[in-house]
C-alpha cells in the first residue's frame, strides 16, 4: 500500500458506499419504505417487539439488496431489542440467526437457529440457516439431514437453492443445476421477492460458470439482472463471461458498475487482474491496493472478507506469512472445503508442499468440481515431483473450465507444456 493511497481511497471508498445502492437499484426500494414504516411506529410505540422485529427484517433484506455488511449490524441492534422485550418471538430468533450465519458467526448462528426451531420444529426457514451454518462449518452430512427436514416441510425457492448448494459442493452439477431451476419457477410462482429469486438465478448461473458453459452462464446473469436490475452478484458474473469471451472492455464496465453497489475484494481484485492482463498495470496497481483497504477496513470487514483477502496475497505472490496465518484463521472458523482448499495453496505458497498436499486432499474429499481447486492440486503435485498428477490435475482444470481464472488458467497452460518438455522453463510459485 502506497502512503498516497491511503488518503484517496478512503474518500474513493466512502463515495462508493454512498451512492452505490441508489446507482444500482435506481432509487427506494421496497426494503427502505419498510424500515421507514418501521421506524415511524416505534416512534410512537419504542417497546413495541414486533416493530424492531420488522426493523431488522428491513435491514436484513436492505443488506442483500446493496451487499452492504452495514445493514447486518443495524439488523442484529433492532432483533436484539426485539427479543429482549419478546423473548420467546422465534422469528426474531430465526432473523438473528440469519444475521449472525451472515456475518459469518456460524457457532452462534446455529446456537439460535436450534432455539428457534425448538420453539417452532415447523420453521422451515429456521432449518435453513442451520443448515447453512453447517455447511460453511464443513459438518456436510449434519447439513444434508437439516436441509432434508427443510424440504419435507416445504419444498420451494429457499429449501432447493440451499440443497443446491450441498450438491454443488459434494460435484453433483447437474443434481444442483435441477434444484435451482424448479426453485426459480417456485419463487415466480408464489411471487417471492425479486432480490431472491435473483439469487437464485444467479447461482445457476455460477454452476454454469464453473464448468466452463458460456452460453448458459451468460444467460443466467442477464436473468438475473432482468429480475433485479443492478444485482452486484450478476454484474459480476456477467464481467466474468465477457473477459472470457475476450470482450475486455465491456467486463470492465462491469466489474466497475458491480463495484459501484458494494466494493468486494473479490470484484475488486478481478477487475485488477483483468486490467494486468490488458496491459493496463497502473490501473491494476490501484485496484490492488484498494482490495487490501477494504480486506482490513473493520474488524466485520476482516471477519468477511479473510478469506478473499488471503486468496489475493496468495494468487500475487505478496503477503505470503500473513496469507498462511489468514488461512489458518480461516480454518479454524469455516472447516468447508474452501477453507482446507486455502490452507493447502498458502501452504505451497510458503514452500511446504508436503503439507500443502495433505490439505488438498482434505479440499478434494468431498468431490467438488471446480477448476480452481484443480489447478491448485496440480501446482501442489508439480512441486512435491509428481508430474504425472500434476498433468491430471491441470487438464482437469482446463477441461472443467478453460476461462477459471484470468491469470491462472494461462499459468496452468504454460506449466502443462513444461510437463510434456521437462526442458522448458516456466515460472510459477515455486520451482519444480
């Protein structure tokens, strides 16, 4: 980080934040007239449970909308005033959970998700967060039982995106791919809120995305945006397509316009990659620094975004002894396999490759499909001297997804040509 950089991106940041929402969504959203009816009834009634319970609902639909981490906190404030007036309102509880599972408390999300549902075992949505709290925690066999449960109660939108999302973990594409598509018609017929139905869209998209369909990833992000205009989630997806489509401008824009809703780490530094791949690296060197602003902006910040702002230091070669303690952090906290995924790569990263394989196995058990850990594993097998693996592995990445990464899918090329010419001499993490 540059000693002028931190004084414009704080300003830079604040500005985003700002005028983000209504750039995006053009205006007042259904979610901002609740928390004003909300707010107007508890100035005339302040202990009224319900009321802050409707407040913190409010809030927590406002910080899907925007992708603004705020909200959670304004969210948590109104629910934790409810149920101190209401102490046996299981929405409320449930709500709290939701808010905790996305500020990435798990224990205590599942810990009020549990007493919801043992006040009402008929709260399908209560389920829900628990089983999502389970998943991220990597507890894949408790998370199917719970999403099981869910389902037998009330099989629609919110119950098959999240077994989605099980499927899609343990490489059942095509199982996950079936589930999101019948949620979408059941949340177009029942009239679910259009962020959700978003959501949803959005995520079958992303499973196309990542095996490599184009055409149908494309598809699904411009339905997305159709549904909810602005969605950061599809104008990013969308920026995604068009880089690998080679349309660098217009995934430029995109990314921009994704950054414009909410500044994620994860936006910020693909926009950062692709302007480094364009030759653009001064603009790139700026959007670098301002990903490891927002990574550490605030202790919610660093509790969100660990895991983006490690895998930043790790796939641009900087940081390495803070990626490694960041990904064991992480692991103490999440346990999925993303998490054993991050260990493993900070671990080859640092030149312990030995223990980065132990880790990869751990990422691969569950059978995910996904170009990512792939390539990963392959680097791993490369600098352990399996090169036979390694190959495995990187074709495996390619024929996944050839477009997986904007820098690593031409580094899995180059190292996939080494191996056939032990001659050549490529550069990557760490020597053969």
């Amino acid at each position: 980080m540059t000693r002028g950089a931190w004084g414009v991106i704080p300003v830079a940041l604040m500005l985003l934040q700002a005028v983000g929402p209504a750039l995006a969504e053009g205006g007042p959203t259904p979610a901002d007239a609740r928390v004003r009816a909300a707010q107007l009834l508890l100035r005339r009634h302040p202990l009224d449970a319900r009321a802050h319970h409707q407040l913190g609902d409010a809030y927590v639909q406002k910080a899907r909308e925007t992708g603004d981490a705020k909200y959670f906190t304004l969210a948590e404030e109104a629910l934790r005033k409810a149920i101190a007036i209401e102490p046996q309102s299981s929405g409320a509880i449930r709500h709290l959970a939701y808010v905790l599972y996305s500020r990435h408390a798990f224990q205590e999300a599942s810990a009020e998700a549990e007493k919801a549902i043992a006040m009402d075992p008929t709260d399908s949505h209560a389920l829900g967060i628990l089983g999502d709290a389970q998943l991220e925690v990597g507890r894949y066999a408790e998370a199917k039982r719970t999403y099981q449960r869910m389902i037998a109660l009330d099989e629609g939108l919110y119950a098959l995106s999240r077994r989605a999302g099980l499927r899609s973990v343990r490489g059942d594409v095509e199982g996950a791919v079936a589930d999101l598509e019948r949620a979408i018609e059941d949340g177009k017929a029942t009239g679910r809120p259009a962020e959700s139905v978003a959501w949803v869209q959005w995520q079958l998209a992303t499973e196309h995305w990542n095996v490599g369909r184009l055409d149908a990833a494309e598809a699904g992000y411009q339905a997305a945006l159709a549904t909810y205009p602005g969605y950061h989630r599809a104008l990013a997806g969308l920026a995604h397509v068009r880089a690998a489509q080679g349309r660098s401008d217009e995934a430029v824009a995109l990314y921009r316009r994704a950054i414009e809703v909410v500044p994620q780490p994860d936006y910020v530094a693909a926009l950062g990659d692709l302007l480094s791949r364009t030759g653009r690296h001064e603009e790139a060197r700026r959007q670098y620094e301002l990903v490891e602003y927002i990574g550490r902006l605030s202790a919610l910040n660093q509790a969100l975004y660990n895991r983006e702002l490690a895998s930043f230091y790790l796939d641009h070669d900087t940081q390495l002894d803070a990626a490694l303690a960041l990904a064991r952090r992480e692991l103490e906290i999440r346990r999925d396999v993303y998490a054993h995924d991050l260990l493993a790569w900070a671990l080859y990263k640092n030149g312990q490759p030995d223990a980065a394989r132990e880790a990869m196995a751990e990422a691969l058990r569950q059978g995910t499909r996904d170009a990512r850990l792939f390539f990963h594993a392959g680097m791993i097998e490369r600098a352990v001297g399996n090169g036979r693996e390694a190959a495995r592995y990187l074709r495996l990445a390619l024929d996944t997804n050839p477009h997986f990464h904007p820098l690593h899918a031409d580094e899995a090329r180059r190292v996939l040509d080494a191996l056939a010419d032990p001659a050549a001499t490529v550069m990557s993490g760490v020597a053969p």
